[in-house]
C-alpha cells in the first residue's frame, strides 16, 4: 500500500507538466492558424482567385462513307486505347515515373526511339553521372547548354546499358512527352490486348493522367478505291505542311489527323466532326480548380457519295479486262499503253456514279504484272480528245453563222500551199452536211467550219491559208461553255483544266476543231457530252452527293446536299443543239455511224461521238513515237439521258483495237443491267411485303 | 448484472465531444461531396462514415462490458496477435498495396481495406500499460538506476517490433505515433527526473547531430537515403523546408492545403464553399476543408474540442487510483496529441506532411473505430472509478 502510494505520488505533478506541453502543443497550432488564416489569409484568397483558363480538345470519330445506296466505303473500326492528359507543368521527372509505371502494365514498340531519346533517357536516370562529365568552368554555362554538352558526352557503351525494359520505358516516356497539358493524347492504341487494358484500368489512379479510353481506325472495306477517297494522316505525321497555316486557323492541332488527298481531304471540314472542349480553371500552380464543358463533342458528318460502288467495281472489272485484251493480243506493240480512264456520270444531276483509273504495270522478275486503280487521273491526266469534240465545232460553226444548218461541204483532201494534205480518216465520204459530218466523223467538214472562223471562207486548192487571228478565240469561247479547258468545278482537291492553246497559228485551229491541238481531261469530256446530252446546261460533276448527319441508329438525317449545279448554259438556240445530239444518235445508232456496228443492237437507244487522236510521244531528242488515242463520249437513251460517259484510252499502238467502243459497249450494258436487277428486286421486295401483310390478316 | 450497470458512471462531457467531432466530420464530408476526384465523386462518405461510426459505438458497448483491470489479462495476448499481423502482411495473400505502402488487408467478403497497424496502436498501449503497471507492482525498494535501465528496456523490446515493422511498410506517420506514445507513457512511468532528463539530453543531441549533418551535406544524406524505404520521408522534409522548389512534387499538397487554410480567413467561405482542390481532402486533409469552409473561428472550435478531449482524459487519468488505468490514458492522450497535432499542423504548414488521420474527422472506418475503442477505454476507465474508490474506503 505504501508502495503504491508513493507510487502514485509522482504521477499529478507529471501529469500536469503534461497537460502543460499538451497546451504549448495546442496554443502553436492556434498561433499558426493564426497566421495563416488572418494574417496572411487576404494574401491567400488573392492567390487562389489568380487563375488560369486553359482550353483542351478531345477528338470525335471522323465520319463514315457511303456510296449512293448506302453501302459503306469507308469505316471507323473502334480499338483500345491508352491516353495520356497531363496537367499543367508537368515534369520530366513524372513522366519518367509514370512511363516505368506503365511499363509494367503494357508493351510497347520500341522501333521509334531515337538515339536523342535514348540520351534524354539515359541522363533522367544517371543524372549526377552525368553532369559529372562537366568540369567547373562548364558549369558555369546556361543550364541548357549544360544539357546540351552532357547529352553530347554520353557514349556509346553507356547507352548501350539500357536493357529491354529501359528501352520499353524510354519509348513510353517518349509518347507522354508529346501530350500538351491537359489534352488527352493517344500513348498506344494499336495491338493493345484485353489483359493490359483491363490492368491499366485497375492501376491507373496510381498513374495521374493515365486513362483507357477508345480511338479509331479508318477501315475500308474497297481498298482499290483509295486512290480516289484518300487517306487520313496519322498522328505522327500530323498536318501536311502545305495546309499547316490553313488548318491552323481553323483551330486544329498540329498533330490532328486530317484526311490527306481525295474526299478525305476535299471534305475534311465536314469529317472532322467537333471536338468536345473543355475550359479548365487552373490556378497558379497548375492544379485544375474546375473543368466545363463548353461544346459537346460531335462525331463526324458522313459522306455519302454520288458513287455507286456496285457500277463503280464492274467497270473498273470491264476496264482491265479489254486492256489486258489489247496488251496480250499484241504484246510488243502496245508497249506505251498503260492505261485508261473511265467515268461515268448523270448528264441531268452531275452525280458521278463511278470513275475508273486503271493504270498496268509490267512487272519485273519478282512481281507478276498488275492493275492500279488510279481514279484521280480521270481529273488530273490530259489527252488530245480527237473527234470526239466534233459536236462543239459544229456548234460553233452554226451558231456564228459560218455555217446554215444543212449546210454541205464536200469531204476531200484540202491542199494548201507549203503544207502536207489534210484528210479525213475514213476515205470516201463524199458529201456531208452538218449531221452527216458528226455521223461519219468528217475532218474535212471541221476544217472548213474553222477556216471559215478565221476568216477563210472559201476553199480553193493551192492557196495559202489565210487567218484573222480571231478564229481560235471564237472556237475556244464555244469550247469553254461546253466545259472544254474550263474547270469542271469538281468537288475535289486538286483538278487540271487541260493542257491549252496559245500563241495560236492558223493551221492550230483546223487541228484544235478536229480535237488535234488541246489536251483534256476525261472529267471535261463526260461534262462536255452531258452538256450536249441536257441541251446545254453544263453541270458540276459532284463526287459527294450529300453530307448526313451523324446518326447511331443508321438513320438518315441530311445535313447538306449537293444540288445539282448549273454552271452555265451554253448560250445557243436549242435547235442547233438538237442537231448534235442526232447527228450523235446517228452516230451509235444509223447504218454508217463510226460506233454504230457495236452499238446499233443495243435497247437503251445510245448517242455519242467516237475519237481517234494522234498522239506522238517523244521520248528523248528527235525520237518520234506516233500513238493513238482511242476516246468515246456518250450518253443513253439518246431522247431521255440519263448516264452520260467518257473513255480515253490513250497511246495505243496504230492498230485496229476497239478497246473505247469495247469498253463503252459493255459499261452501258452493266448500268442497265444493274438499273434492272434493282428495279425487280424492288418489285419483287414490295411484293413480299404485301405478301406478308396478306398473310399476317389471314393469321388473325 | 443489474448492479454493474447501475455502477457505470458514463462520462457525459467526453461523449458529446466525440458525438461533435463526429458530427462535424459529416457536414464536412458532406460538403466536400462533389469536389472529390472524378473517380469518387458524389460517393455519400458522410453517410458511411455514420454507419461506420455506429459500429464503433457498439465496439464502445462491448467494451464496456470487460472491466478495465481485466484488459491486463489481454494485454499481451492482443499485442502479438498486433505484431503476427503486421508480419503477416509480408506474405499474407490478403495483402495489398496501396499508394506504395504494403499497410493493408483487403477483406474479402465486405469488400474493404484494413489497417493493422492502427490496431497496433491501441494493443501496444495496452501492453506498454500493462508492463508498466507491473514492473512498479513488483519492484522491491527505492528506485535506483537499475530500476530506470529495466523498465525502460521493457519498454523498448516492446516498442522495437511493432516500431520497425510499420516503418518498413513504409508508413512513417504511424511509426511517429509509436514514439509518442512511448515517449508520453515513458514520462510517467515512474522513471525518475534525472534519468529523463539525460534520455532527453542524448535524443536531442543525436537529432541536433543528424540535422547539422543534413544541413551539411544535404546531397550524401539523400544519396544514402535513395532507393530506400526513408526516401519519400526525406523527400517531405525537403519539400517543407523549401516548398516553392518542389511545388510540382511533395510540396504541391502543402502549398494547396495552406493556401485552402489561408483563404478561409476569419470567417472562411461558409458551407460548400471550398475554392482550392486539394488531394485526399476527405481522409488525410480534411482539416483544409473546415479551415476553408468555417474560417478560423470554426477551425479554432474543432482544436479548441480536441483540447478539451484530452484534458478530460488527463483528468481522469489524474482520478483513476489504478496506475494501470493512468497509463492507459495517457498513451490514448499520447496517440490523440500527436495525431492532432501532426494533421492539423501539415494542414497549416507547421510540420512536414505525412499520411495520418485527423481523429474522428477524416474519413476510415479503421481509424474511426479505433479511435472510438479508445474513447471506449477511458470511459471504461472512468466509470469504474468510484466502485474503486467505494472498494478502498471499505478496506
């Protein structure tokens, strides 16, 4: 007991001193509370309203394509990913930590590291090594030129310690050094299985910044058809440098993904789609305070194209066939034929519903020859068209009054005086008037139409030709109305407006009336035989033919329609143009016409003109190759048009090969053939359902 | 049976204490609701930290039940099963890491986390208490040095175990609390002055030693320290001492909890008003979000509650006739001191930051429950007191 209480004895007073460094405890916190809250407390609320506003963008899906019956041609295939959004002043030193975390979780392709990463690597982990390299007056330099010298300084045999997973982290490391502050960026989304995504998921509050999310591919089930549509850029590459300032101010980022060539840039406006933005209140030291969304993202519009892919892939079969036809019937002749443009379009519309491209390459030893499809050459490549263009010159030569309708000329050989004969390529004509001429494709007729423009007006032998120096612009003025060397207007990126006379001599115009002196492209040929076909409206050939809303159910909402567009009308009396377009009746259809042997029998009533071109190639120096161009311009049925095409088939060898009227025949044939099958499934769909309802009330 | 209830003397004032902080840490964690990261948002902690808080309280009944000098029976046996379990979580399938530290159980069914070592604290207590009470119970004589050197060594083989298992967690925080506690119950232990005295001589000068070392030669020491279980420790002291350097890193979390702390100013910005985010705000730093939503008047309220918690256990343990019972109190004062002072003081840029719960406040089941056994103990304590007294004078 007495133990005891002598235990206890010391205890009150310990207790108290105690309870007394308790009070000094408690009486400090007061006392910085204190000075946090009332006397530094104003300074504090400055501090926090002095923020920053940052903007960031997330990316939206690009929009699909589809052709003109709702068939896909191009897709957005989903896929894993993993991003990155880093906050504001991030430093190297966390994305080190977040990469060697990350590296745990997932694999990484290590082939685009380069050795200037390797070093930044390297130097983030041995950092007193290597500033070490450094002697005392280095230090004294700028820090980043201190940098600057370390990375110089490391060598080889230290780079080549970094191991595998070194490397694996550098790699990592090297994507989230891309990311702008608070922007997500994609760090891996190819190849990235189930096992990491989930695992990352899991982990990634242990990783600020990291999330799992989805990007997208572009998925094209045509692949033959790219040529046409484009691409889109990747990430890494970012914007093309000739649009930088262009996209720039259209507030994209450097490394957008922009549709690169074809529709996907054409329409890059629309298949972008909005980005969601957000506005992050930040303070001062970078921490996000709030974050709002101020637009909504938006997936992409959709495209849908004038194209259809079904008529789109039987021509581009037709196309290879009658070349390969051509090129194994003589193989050593045809050696500078290599390929053939083809397109076809609604002459009332201007809807393009397929355009063929087909270019052939040999081959060598390893590589068996074949096809690519090349479909922007029907915009971009130049021909001499040939007679085809005959249905302008007569046009030109009535309306200016040079010639009366059913005015004749005799089809002879012209002589002029210091010049070779100018003929016709079928001997014997005879006489022609102006229907005649375009049926049997009389030169002569042309030549004397375009002396009479430049002021030339009678014909007799041996004489000098004369010339006005007024002709060519009158014949070209007629040309350009017809979309002949003017641009089509095309909805696509780039387009060529034909390789053009100028400086033009007397001889120039005769040629340039026969289709011998300009150069076209296949795109003015089908707007130019469309603008015959309508009687004279020339139409803006459209590759898209409307712009849908992004819907997820598969509706369709539009947001934008191309409208067929009239870009003139050719500024001639109807009746002229009537006599064309029998004279190009005729020339499918009446005993006598050039195309009429293949096209007399067919049901759709076609009309159209035949061209053969001279076209030399000069291949070095005074070397001289003489080729031909095979064109045909067309359109069915000759009284109610309705497709409107054009062939060139340029540099054949002077054989008799009919690959433009081959290819024509058999292109008009598969349309109608598809109108039909379509027309009867309809039915037949109809039917079904009427069926159905039918059996649906005997049910009850 | 009826009699034992009818002794239990419940101390009022100490229960509505807690029943306030507890209060209080609802309204808090109501009002932080929405500001949470992204992950966590809108989670309705308030509500399970009410349930969990109910569940304490029935910890606190069945603690109630045991008279307290029957606790010595436990004592030890509770201590080990502390420290297996702190071994445990070395290899234990259970095991999980969470914010780099390996501190936690994941119980299966629940679905939710435990923490030995907060157990820890409480068994340790016990024990320390227990050895304590027994040493000055067997000791024959006057007190000399040998006396000192023996009761000091047993309280040191104690410490040392459940000490270095939680450090290499690594869980600082909660090894400083170890310290304390000892450091609290060593004081009235019945050690004698000059003893103390000296003990506090050779710490300081080791600490003074260290520090000027570390002054020195900043860069070794952190070398020594680097890939080590102590490098992130050192990394918070460096960032305390010169936060604008590391704002980036350990520094941010300080220099946003201040700046919350600061712009709350007098009267801070009044409910759901918080401005500043700050991480962790409903577990280790919600003591910003009173400071910035009540100011400093409601933030002076919360401290001023805890001071008068504590001084009502002094209090009793200054009544309690059974020395094992003053021990017990003042290594739970020990416990509460220091987390008090260690959260609130990170808070405001008193101390460097570490990972520990303001009691009652900050969100955890563990915790809230520990910290309820604890309340539980002194109440133990405290209603026992007379029917001892009652015993004595019959004697």
């Amino acid at each position: 007991m007495t133990n005891q209480k002598k235990q206890k004895s010391h205890l009150p007073l310990r207790l108290n001193i105690l309870f007394f460094i308790i009070f000094i405890l408690f009486s400090l916190l007061i006392l910085q509370l204190g000075v946090v809250q009332i006397l530094n407390g104003e300074e504090a609320q400055q501090e926090v309203n002095r923020t920053d506003k940052v903007v960031s963008e997330t990316p939206v899906p690009r929009g699909k394509i589809f052709d003109r019956n709702g068939e896909i041609v191009v897709d957005n295939e989903q896929k894993y990913a993993i991003t990155y959004t880093p906050r504001r002043n991030v430093q190297p030193e966390d994305n080190l930590r977040i990469a060697e975390q990350l590296s745990q979780y997932m694999d990484m392709e290590t082939g685009e590291v380069t050795e200037r990463d390797q070093k930044d690597y390297w130097l983030l982990k041995n950092w007193d090594k290597g500033f070490a390299k450094l002697d005392e007056e280095e230090k004294q330099l700028s820090d980043s030129d201190q940098y600057q010298l370390v990375l110089e300084r490391i060598t080889e045999d230290e780079l080549s310690t970094l191991t595998e997973d070194d490397m694996k982290v550098a790699a990592i490391k090297r994507e989230l050094d891309r990311a702008t502050q608070l922007t997500p960026h994609v760090i891996k989304s190819e190849g990235i299985t189930k096992e990491e995504y989930a695992v990352i998921a899991e982990n990634s509050h242990e990783m600020p910044g990291i999330n799992v999310s989805t990007d997208w591919d572009r998925m094209v089930p045509y692949q033959e058809f790219t040529s046409l549509i484009g691409t889109v850029r990747n990430r890494n590459r970012g914007l093309p440098r000739d649009k930088v300032n262009f996209y720039q101010n259209l507030n994209y980022k450097l490394n957008d993904r922009v549709g690169d060539r074809g529709i996907e840039e054409e329409y890059e406006l629309y298949l972008q789609g909005n980005k969601e933005i957000r506005e992050h209140i930040t303070d001062k030291s970078g921490n996000v305070i709030k974050s709002e969304v101020i637009r909504q993202g938006e997936r992409g519009k959709d495209i849908v194209l004038s194209i259809d892919m079904e008529m789109q892939q039987a021509l581009d079969e037709i196309v290879q066939e009658e070349m390969l036809k051509v090129i194994n019937e003589n193989p050593n002749k045809n050696e500078h034929f290599d390929k053939t443009l083809a397109v076809m379009m609604d002459p009332n519309t201007g809807e393009v519903l397929a355009m063929s491209g087909q270019k052939y390459y040999e081959g060598d030893e390893d590589t068996e020859p074949y096809f690519n499809n090349e479909a922007y050459r029907v915009l971009m490549d130049t021909h001499l068209p040939g007679s085809t263009v005959k249905g302008a010159t007569v046009i030109a030569g009535l309306d200016s009054g040079v010639i009366e309708p059913g005015e004749t000329f005799r089809d002879q050989p012209l002589r002029f005086r210091g010049s070779q004969d100018k003929v016709s390529w079928t001997p014997g004509i005879g006489v022609v008037d102006d229907i005649d001429a375009i049926k049997r494709s009389s030169n002569i007729y042309m030549y004397r139409t375009a002396m009479r423009l430049g002021g030339h007006w009678d014909y007799t032998p041996n004489e000098s030709l004369r010339y006005n120096g007024e002709g060519f612009d009158l014949l070209s003025s007629y040309y350009r109305q017809f979309g002949l060397g003017s641009y089509t207007g095309v909805d696509y990126p780039r387009e060529e407006n034909g390789f053009l006379g100028s400086d033009v001599k007397a001889n120039d115009v005769l040629e340039m009336a026969i289709g011998q002196h300009e150069n076209y492209t296949a795109m003015q040929l089908v707007q130019y035989v469309s603008t015959i076909a309508n009687g004279g409206y020339r139409m803006e050939p459209h590759i898209v033919k409307q712009i849908n809303n992004p819907t997820n159910d598969g509706s369709n909402s539009v947001y934008e329609a191309n409208e067929p567009n009239v870009l003139n009308k050719v500024n001639v009396p109807d009746e002229y143009i009537e006599r064309v377009q029998e004279g190009f009746r005729q020339v499918f259809q009446e005993p006598g016409g050039t195309a009429s042997y293949r096209f007399s029998d067919a049901e759709y009533s076609p009309a159209g003109k035949t061209g053969t071109a001279e076209s030399a190639i000069y291949p070095g120096d005074n070397i001289r190759i003489d080729t031909l161009n095979l064109l045909l311009v067309g359109y069915a049925p000759h009284d109610d048009p309705e497709v409107a095409f054009a062939i060139v088939a340029p540099h054949l060898d002077e054989s008799d090969s009919h690959i433009n009227n081959e290819i024509g025949r058999r292109m008009l044939d598969k349309y109608f053939e598809i109108k039909e099958e379509r027309q009867s499934s309809e039915e037949s769909s109809t039917e079904d359902e009427e069926n159905e309802e039918s059996e649906e009330e005997s049910g009850e | 049976m009826n009699d034992s209830i009818k002794r239990q003397r419940l101390d009022t004032f100490m229960i509505l204490i807690v029943v306030l902080l507890v209060i209080i840490s609802c309204i808090t964690l109501f009002s932080l609701q929405n500001t949470l990261p992204a992950a966590i948002r809108g989670r309705p902690f308030y509500i399970y930290q009410g349930v969990w808080f109910i569940a304490g309280v029935i910890a606190v009944g069945a603690i109630m039940l045991v008279d307290f000098d029957q606790y010595r029976r436990f004592a030890m046996p509770l201590y080990w099963i502390g420290v297996l379990s702190l071994v445990g979580l070395f290899f234990l399938p259970w095991a999980v890491r969470l914010n780099g530290a390996l501190s936690w159980y994941q119980i299966p069914i629940v679905n939710t986390t435990v923490q030995p070592a907060e157990f820890m604290k409480l068994f340790l207590i016990l024990a320390l208490a227990h050895v304590i009470a027994s040493h000055n119970e067997k000791w024959e004589g006057d007190k000399n040095l040998k006396y000192d050197f023996i009761l000091l060594g047993k309280m040191f083989a104690l410490t040392l175990p459940p000490f270095y298992l939680i450090l290499i967690q690594p869980d600082t925080g909660i090894a400083v609390v170890i310290l304390f506690i000892v450091g609290f119950m060593a004081l009235i232990s019945g050690l004698r002055w000059r003893f103390i005295f000296s003990l506090v001589g050779i710490t300081f000068l080791i600490t003074a030693l260290a520090t000027i070392i570390y002054l020195t030669f900043p860069d070794e020491v952190s070398a020594m320290f680097a890939d080590t279980e102590f490098e992130h420790a050192l990394e918070r002291i460096q960032a305390w001492q010169d936060p604008t350097q590391y704002q980036d890193g350990s520094a941010a979390q300080a220099i946003r909890s201040a700046l919350a702390v600061g712009s709350g100013q007098l009267f801070g910005k009044g409910i759901m008003g918080t401005e500043v985010y700050v991480y962790e705000r409903h577990t280790d730093m919600i003591f910003s979000a009173i400071a910035e939503q009540f100011g400093f008047i409601g933030s002076s309220i919360v401290i001023v509650l805890f001071f008068l918690l504590i001084y009502r256990i002094i209090q009793i343990a200054l009544e309690c006739r059974d020395p094992f019972g003053t021990y017990l109190s003042i290594g739970i004062v020990g416990m509460l001191t220091y987390q008090i002072f260690q959260n609130i003081g990170m808070s405001i840029q008193l101390i460097p930051l570490t990972g520990l719960p303001l009691p009652f406040i900050s969100y955890g089941g563990t915790s809230l429950i520990v910290y309820l056994a604890a309340i539980g103990f002194i109440l133990n304590i405290h209603s026992r007191q007379k029917s001892f007294m009652f015993e004595t004078e019959n004697r």
